[in-house]
C-alpha cells in the first residue's frame, strides 16, 4: 500500500468486507472503516455501533469486538505486513443520521433536519417509521426567550438531505438548585 488516496479507499473497502462478518458476530454493526498514513504504520481506525435500540454501545464491548477485529487483522492473508495501529470506537454524537436505525437510536432527542428544499428544522425527535420521522419543531422566538413547541410534523426519508443530534446543555434558569444541599462544611466554605 502505497498511502495514494486511491490505495487508501481500496484498503478501507477491502477491510470493512474482512471484518463485517467479525463485528457481526459480536451482534454489533460495522459503521465505518478509515486507513490513514502516518510514516511508516498505517493507522486503522474502525467505527462500531449496536444493531438497534436505544441503549448505546458499551465499553466492555468496544474491548471485546477490538480484541477480535485485531485478531482478524493479524490473519488478513492479504495484508501487506506494513506495522498498523487499531483504533475501534463507536459513533459519536457529531455523526450524522443517515440511516433509519440511526434516527431509531435518538427518539426523545433534539435533532436538526436538513429537508430538501426548505429551511433546517430544529425539533424533538418523537418516532421513527420505516417510511420516515415524526419531529415536534421547536420555533425561536425573540433571542432569550424560550422557544414555542410547533405541531408535530412527519417527514419522509427520501425529503431528508442529513439530520444530526443537537447536543443540550441544561439552562441554568430551568436547573432546580434547591434540590442541592449543602452539609456544615459546605457551609464552612460559603460563609468563608
């Protein structure tokens, strides 16, 4: 392999094929595979993700499944022998919605849609069919304000250019502090 992107992509192709049965039989998803360069080693970076549900992948998990794609690595009769180093880890929050498993993954949280042909809609995400979602859009008001919940709308995958999950910070004015206590030494420190 020479590090050309063609190569690359070439080696990308062909290991994602050499480990989906690997990660399969870890019932897990095989998301995606990256080759990249740096010197002399080749860094393999493997991205997994549970079959479906909810729940997200866990880490004992990720150790096992990593356990086994380096095993079927090391047997790759294929491989070029070149030194490689393996990351395995599972999608993050920044990756996109693309397939319907992935927007199944997120109902009860705010995601923003990108519909062909209108504006970005921001919005809870409240049920996944096999045909498309349901979000109930959140509508800015003045800058500030809380923004109003707008009726539930239905929207086709095939009108979906991308959805992403908007990552939520707690508002300080909506956090209920007098939950918090504080003990003597708590207090200690405050009159201090």
């Amino acid at each position: 392999m020479t590090g050309k992107p063609a190569d690359i992509q070439l080696e990308a192709a062909r290991l994602t094929e050499l480990l989906e049965p690997t990660v399969a039989s870890h019932q897990l998803v095989l998301e995606e595979v990256e080759v990249r360069r740096a010197g002399d080693q080749r860094i393999v970076h493997v991205v997994v993700d549970v079959t479906e549900g909810t729940e997200g992948i866990l880490l004992d998990q990720v150790a096992e499944v990593s356990r086994s794609i380096s095993e079927a690595l090391d047997k790759d009769p294929h491989d070029t022998a070149d030194p490689y180093e393996l990351e395995v880890s599972s999608p993050g929050t920044s990756r996109p919605l693309t397939l319907p498993r992935h927007w199944r993954r997120n109902v009860g949280r705010m995601v923003k849609v990108n519909v062909i042909g209108e504006d970005n809609l921001l919005g809870r995400l409240m049920e996944v069919t096999e045909t498309g979602i349901t979000i109930v859009p959140e509508i800015t008001v003045k800058k500030g304000m809380k923004p109003k919940v707008g009726e539930p709308r239905t929207i086709e995958f095939g009108s979906i250019r991308r959805g992403n999950v908007e990552v939520e910070f707690a508002r300080a004015e909506s956090a209920d502090l007098t939950e918090l206590e504080l003990d003597d030494e708590d207090d200690e420190n405050v009159e201090a």
